[in-house]
C-alpha cells in the first residue's frame, strides 16, 4: 500500500484549500460503493478542471520555471480521467478495479505534484502579490530530555 499523506501545504491559501480538496476526494474514490462511482468521478473531474484551470492561467500570466511541463502534467491527469470516465460504462467490477487504481495513483501523485511543481506556483504567486517570496517559520519540535 502506498503512504496516503495529505499533500504539503504551500502558504498558498488558495492553493493549499484546492490541493486538501482534491484529495479528499481522491481518498474517497477508494471506499466509494458501486452505485456512487459516476457521481463521485464527475465530481474528482470537475474540481481538477477547475482547480488546474485556475492554476494554468496563473502559470501562463506569471511564469516560472518549468511552466510547460507542469501544464503537461494538468494535462495527462484530466486526460486520464477523461478516459476513465468513458470506461465507466463497463461492467460494476471493471469500474471499481480502475477507480481504485486511479486514486492510488492520484494519491500517490497529488503530494508529489504539489511539492515540486506548485511550490514554484506559490513561490511566483507570493513574489508578484508582495514583492518577494515569504518566510515560513516553523517551531522545532521539544528535546528529548
């Protein structure tokens, strides 16, 4: 099984509210009953529209490193849930092995996704909004004693 850990959180409040929504309902694909597949896809495939949307006209305003490779990446995630979508119709078996696969591995790779492409995003979005990128402070954890 892979780690299912919430993705970072980037100071974006945009983006960290988008990104802890996106895979609430990742996770959720993986207890969805049959009878709620369709629904519950539609619903991952309209928030990722919408969310990567957002973050493309960002990415083509503000630009930053490696802007075409992250949309890209918007790119082969809709697509692939565009596909899953069309295999829906299939029988209730096919469907639940394929969703079951497809939020692994969007669970998998939302976390990774976030840390190492929208970080730039925020970074650039943090600098154009104040003049310069912020300064996350966090406590150490206590010694041992």
């Amino acid at each position: 099984m892979i780690d299912i850990s919430d993705p970072p959180m980037l100071g974006d409040a945009q983006l960290d509210h988008d990104h802890a929504e996106l895979f609430r309902l990742c996770r959720a694909l993986l207890d969805v009953p049959s009878d709620a597949i369709r629904p519950a896809v539609e619903q991952l495939r309209a928030e990722m529209r919408a969310h990567f949307a957002s973050e493309d006209a960002d990415l083509r305003r503000l630009g930053g490193n490696n802007v075409d490779c992250h949309l890209d990446e918007h790119a082969a995630v809709l697509a692939s849930l565009d596909e899953v979508h069309l295999i829906l119709g299939e029988s209730q078996t096919v469907a639940h092995r394929l969703i079951s696969s497809l939020a692994l591995e969007l669970l998998r790779w939302l976390p990774e996704h976030v840390s190492e492409m929208d970080a730039n995003l925020a970074a650039v979005r943090s600098q154009s909004r104040f003049g310069g990128v912020g300064v996350r402070i966090t406590p150490r954890p206590a010694p041992l004693a």
